[in-house]
C-alpha cells in the first residue's frame, strides 16, 4: 500500500479546495454581480494572498479569469464545476437529512462529505431519495 492513500488523500483535499472556490466565486456573482479577492478572501475566511492563491490555480486550471487588480469571472468551465458542487451538496445534504441527520448538521457535514463522494455513490444517493418521494 505504501504511501499512494496519503497521495490520493492529498489530491482529493486540493480539488475539494478548487471546488469550494468555484462555488464562493459563483455565489459572489450571483449575490453581488462580481467577486473581489477581498470578497473570495472573506467569505473563505483566508488571508488575501491565500486567495490570490487559489484565484491563480483556478485560472491556470481554465476555470476562472480576472485582469490585476479587477473582479474574478468564472470561465464556462468554471460555472459549470460550480453547478455540478452545488446539486452534489444538495444531494447529500437530502440524503443525510432523509436519514434523519438534523438539516443544521446536515449542511455542515455535507460541506465535507461533498468533495469525496464518487459518481456512483452520488447516483445511488440520487436512485435512494428518489424512491422515498
């Protein structure tokens, strides 16, 4: 086994973060019809730089642009990761509040749950609350 799960461990935690803010970078937009750093930086509650960070490998990855010193856009690549974040929090925050998990909790735990759930999980998630009604 060696070390590959801390690998896979790590890689996972880096594309939860992208995910995380394509989702803010979405919300701001939508909230307030642009997203600052300043804005990104608060809402993640991380300093500036750590956001021009993140801002930076958002871009590189195609899923954001911005000019220096202006608003950060989501790419249509970026939009549509930050569709797909959202409905798979909204699954799984269905599906643990079907379960009996307290909507509060649900929403806090669905934050990290979210990131880890594979396709096929997701799906059956998806197949469980749909037979519920």
């Amino acid at each position: 086994r060696g070390s590959e799960p801390f690998h896979h461990a790590r890689a996972a935690q880096s594309v939860a973060v992208l995910e995380d803010y394509a989702e803010m970078i979405d919300d701001l937009i939508a909230e307030m019809g642009e997203a600052r750093i300043t804005d990104i930086a608060a809402r993640m509650g991380v300093t500036h730089p750590t956001a021009t960070k993140a801002v930076a490998r958002l871009k590189r990855e195609g899923l954001a642009v911005s000019r220096p010193y202006r608003v950060v856009f989501l790419t249509e690549l970026g939009a549509e990761l930050a569709a797909r974040v959202r409905m798979r929090h909204r699954v799984v925050v269905d599906l643990l509040i079907a379960v009996g998990v307290p909507a509060e909790t649900a929403e806090i735990d669905a934050e990290g749950l979210e990131h880890h759930v594979s396709e096929a999980t997701l799906r059956a998630f998806e197949a469980y609350l749909a037979q519920r009604g």
